[in-house]
C-alpha cells in the first residue's frame, strides 16, 4: 500500500512540475502541495522531494537539508533514470527505517526533461497494523459512546409520548375513546403520532355512536312492524274482528310485511355494494327521456301533496346518449326524490335539471325544503346517519344517501350535497358520459 502512495505523489509532483516548466513553485504553494497529496494519499511522515534535470542533478528539493541517505542517489542513477516509473530502496543509516524511494519521469512532447522523486520511510508492516487496529478499537468506541448517548437522549425526548400513545391504545381497546393527547410535541413524527392517533379515537367514537344508533334504528325498524303485525293476526285470530273488518286487518298485516320486506332488502343491497359483490350493467340510454320516464313512474307512486314538479335539461344534454345502468341510476333519483319530497312542505317544488360538464353529465335534485343543519352536512353519508329532524319527521334505516353514493361510483361517477340550507337542498349526481369501464 506504501508503494502505490509514494508512486503516486513521485507522479502528482512530476505533473506539476511539468507544468511550470520543470519545476514546483516555491514557498507556501510548494508546502500546500505537498501537504494536501501526503493527506490525500494517507503519508504521515514529513515530505521528502527532489527534482533532477536530464543529467541527474537536483534542481530543486523540499525540505531545504534533505535526510543524508539522498547521498546515495549520485549512485543510483541508473534507476532514477529509467524510461519507466519505478520505486527503489536506499540503505538505511543506523538503526533507522531505510527510505522507499519512487522516482517518475517528466516527459514532455519534446521529450524527457527530467525526474520527480519522492522519499519516505519504510514502514514497518506489524506498526501499521498495530496502529491500524488501535485506530479501529478508538474508532469503534467513540461510535459507541456516541450511539449510547443518541439512544440516550432519544430515549428521554421519545419515551414519555411513546407511553401516552401505549395508554391511549389500551383506553381504545378497553371501549374509551375520549382521550385527551399532548399535541405539542416537537418532533413531527411525533406530532403526527398523537393526531393520529386523535383521529382514531375521534372517528372510533363517531363509529361507536353510529353503531349504537344502527342497533336503535334497525331494532325500531323492525320491531314495530313486527308487534303491528302480530297483534293484527292476533285479533283476527281470537275473533275480536270479523268479516271486512278482519280482511282490513289482514290488509294492514300484508302492508306491514311488505315494509320488513324493503327493510330487508336495504340492508341486503347496502351490504352486496359495499363488500363490492353488487353487478352494475352499462347500456346506451337516452339520458333525458330516461330520467323523465324515471320522475313520472316515481310521481304516480307517491303522494304529492301539491308539490310542484319540474324536469328541466340543457340544449346540450337534450338527445344526449350515455353508457350506464337505467335500473341503477332509478335507485339513485328515487332515493334523492324521496329525500326531496320528505323535506319539502305542501306548495314547494322538486326541481331536476340535466346540465352538461364536458365528459360529463351532471344531473341535479333540488327541493325548496327546510334544508340540513350545517353541523349535519359532514355526515350525511355516513351509513345509518339519520339527522335529527328526520327521526323525528320520517322512518328509515338512514342507508339511502350512502347507498346512493355507492351505486354512483360504481357507475363510474359521484353523487355530493351541492349546497343546503333553510331555503332548500340540491344534490348533485355526476355521470360519465362513456362506458366506465372505457379507457
């Protein structure tokens, strides 16, 4: 390793003295020189250089008194004369180490126009690596102490909220999700831990409410058709009604059936859409004519109430083919107009309109209702979420508007609430003209 070091500095000082004419510059650049090549090649001893002209004389040399082995090189110049780079070894003085000298040609276009040596002490194999593993044992052990007092401190910064984010995880497992979090931290990773870690808990919570609410809702749902049913089967059965009257009873039971039926059917299509096992048929409809064939079946099936009903369409959309699912896309408007007719007072009016967005078609429910609180509109599609007018006003499972959202990005578009408040609602279905599953 100590012969390619001293070969390459013989040819670092040829090169420069090359190019300034044969030799090196004197005084601080000299010593600058030579001392970032003795770092760069790893040389711990001081540098020892000459430079000889053609007929081997020295012209220069670093330091100004060289080591009293360089009398040899008088004899040695058969070596340092060589077409090629070479290192020799002068004869040691005493009991000093001998010097490895590399000598290196300065040749030009022109020719050779003298020698660039380098000297530097043997060194002592069995000292290098003793002073090599030294250096490695020191090295290991500051990277230790250092690793030690990095896990140190990074212990005592990161163990305490690390124990709060431990707690806080029991609490939810244990069914306590208000939590309260220390959400100065000062590391970010640590902060977004602890937000995280709020928004589990936050969203568990509002999990925790809507379960509880579905289990309320579906046990009312379903319990009331269930005693009116029973109790209608009941009187007829003990002969408390007879004749018409008892057909009227068996009426209202088949009627009450007929509503667990639908229940049932909700949370059935509800489950199939979202564990994504519901089928979804394109086709090339006629989007006006269908959504109004879609409006009049629904306004021959439902009471109005002397609600006003109007379709409206855009020049653009008018004639306007597009691929999706009629049947679907019927479950989605009913859902909405359901909503709109619920909301909406005698004397109001349900407006559907059909405007063009480029790629898309927008198609737009808006009733002249009391609205949706604002702090309700967040949660409008949560499944089972029903706002606290409407449990009081209308019965349901609150699965229409997910539902509907649902069956909407299964067709490739989206269904949101446009806008609401006490002078009506509009939600708007947004369709995509091609196939969905087009490219």
């Amino acid at each position: 390793m100590q012969y390619k070091a001293i070969e390459r500095m013989a040819r670092d000082i040829a090169e420069e003295a090359i190019k300034h004419g044969g030799r090196l510059p004197e005084g601080e650049p000299l010593a600058r020189f030579l001392n970032n090549r003795i770092l760069e090649y790893g040389l711990g001893e001081r540098p020892v250089m000459a430079i000889l002209n053609v007929q081997g004389q020295v012209v220069q040399h670093h330091p100004p008194v060289l080591p009293q082995e360089t009398v040899q090189l008088e004899a040695r110049l058969n070596d340092i004369k060589s077409v090629r780079p070479r290192v020799f070894e002068l004869e040691p003085l005493g009991n000093r180490m001998p010097y490895l000298t590399a000598v290196h040609p300065m040749t030009t276009s022109s020719g050779t126009i003298g020698y660039a040596l380098y000297l530097s002490p043997k060194t002592n194999v069995l000292q290098g690596l003793l002073e090599f593993k030294l250096f490695r044992i020191a090295a290991l052990i500051g990277f230790l102490l250092s690793g030690w007092y990095i896990v140190y401190w990074l212990t005592r910064r990161l163990v305490k909220p690390i124990r709060e984010a431990v707690d806080a995880a029991n609490q939810i497992v244990a069914g306590n999700y208000d939590l309260q979090f220390n959400m100065e931290q000062s590391e970010k990773e640590i902060h977004q831990l602890m937000h995280a870690f709020k928004e589990m808990a936050d969203r568990l919570s509002r999990l925790e409410a809507t379960r509880t609410q579905l289990l309320a809702g579906v046990t009312h749902e379903l319990k009331t058709p269930v005693a009116s049913i029973s109790g209608l089967i009941q009187a007829v059965k003990d002969g408390v009604v007879s004749g018409k009257e008892a057909e009227k009873f068996l009426d209202n039971s088949l009627k009450q059936v007929d509503r667990l039926h639908h229940i049932i059917e909700d949370l059935l299509a509800f489950n199939s859409f979202a564990g994504n096992v519901a089928a979804v048929k394109a086709e090339l409809v006629e989007l006006e004519e269908t959504v109004r064939d879609i409006v009049e079946r629904w306004r021959h099936s439902r009471p109005f109430a002397g609600l006003e009903m109007v379709v409206e369409a855009d020049r653009a959309v008018r004639n306007r083919q597009i691929w999706t699912d009629s049947a679907r896309l019927e479950q989605i408007l009913v859902n909405l107009l359901n909503n709109a007719q619920d909301a909406t007072d005698s004397g109001g009016r349900i407006r559907v309109r059909l405007l063009t967005g480029g790629a898309e078609i927008h198609i737009q429910v808006e009733d002249t209702g009391c609205g949706i609180e604002p702090d309700e509109q967040l949660d409008v599609f949560e499944p089972f979420y029903r706002g606290k007018d409407k449990r009081k006003r209308v019965r349901g499972l609150g699965l229409g508007l997910p539902f509907s959202r649902m069956i909407a990005r299964a067709l490739g578009g989206e269904l949101i609430l446009t806008n609401s408040g006490p002078g009506g609602t509009t939600f708007t279905l947004t369709l995509p003209v091609k196939r969905p599953d087009a490219g």
